[in-house]
C-alpha cells in the first residue's frame, strides 16, 4: 500500500507522466511550477479527471512534477498500527511535522532560497517551509521524541 500511494505522487517510470488529479502533493507541485516560472495552465488542477486531449496537453508538465517528485529523499518508519487520528503513527506524523515547521515563527531551519514550494499558492506551505499544510501551525509535545525513537529502535531490531 505504502509504495501504491508513493507512486500516485511521483509518476510513472515509463511516460515519466503521472496525474495531478490523484495527488495534492503533485497538484501543488505542479502549481509552483507554474508560478516560478510565470506560465498560464488554465486546465492544472481543473476538475477530478480530464478527457486525454487535456491530459496530453499536461504531459510536459506531469513529467516536470515527476523528476521533482523523483529527486526527493524520504525514509520509512515503520509503525504497525492501524492509521487514524489516534493511532501512533498519526501521532509520530502531527508532530514531526509540528517539529519541523516554520509557520507562525522565526524559522530554526529555514528552506533554502531556490526551494520550489516558496512559489507555491498555499500560504501554509509557503511559510511553513514543508510541502505539507496540516499541523503545520501546532505545537510539538517534546515526549513525542522518545516515542519516535522507540520506533526507530524497534524497526532497528527487526532488521
């Protein structure tokens, strides 16, 4: 499930395409893009699905949103629990991104100058500095960090 869903986000290997429609993450990719590079798109994010003569048109950019999406690094946790807003990794995700996050305070870590998502439409991600916009504006709970490193060493084990 996990490698289904990144997928959907970075595209397909063999067009290089994906589909925007089925990803917010490469939609608003998509619109940074846009933005940075000052181009008109009327038919980017128009819609749930669109017929293939709109979605040929959107090629060149799809591949665009996926070497960006390619080019990203990330890493796995593993946490085997059931997802939801009280589960675990629901409560590892909140705040690591709480952690993490620039919004609404001096930046600890600010994204670089050339990071794409400070063209990006969505003020939460523009000021945050995550290409993310839930829980960008709490609180971390420092006790999050033990959970997150018990985690860590469990997976540790396994391997």
């Amino acid at each position: 499930m996990l490698w289904t869903r990144l997928s959907q986000h970075k595209g397909r290997v063999s067009s290089g395409g994906g589909n925007h429609r089925g990803s917010i993450f490469r939609l608003i990719v998509g619109t940074a893009i846009l933005n940075r590079d000052n181009i008109d798109h009327p038919t980017w994010g128009q819609g749930n699905n669109a017929p293939k003569t709109i979605r040929t048109e959107e090629i060149s950019l799809e591949r665009q949103v996926s070497n960006v999406l390619g080019a990203m690094q990330f890493l796995c946790l593993s946490v085997p629990d059931a997802p939801g807003p009280n589960s675990l990794r629901g409560h590892i995700e909140r705040n690591a991104i709480a952690l993490l996050s620039n919004f609404g305070r001096e930046p600890l870590d600010p994204p670089s100058t050339a990071w794409l998502g400070r063209h990006c439409d969505r003020e939460r991600i523009c000021r945050s500095g995550l290409w993310n916009s839930n829980h960008v504006d709490e609180r971390h709970d420092p006790l999050f960090l033990r959970t997150l490193e018990q985690a860590i060493l469990a997976m540790e084990r396994e391997q």
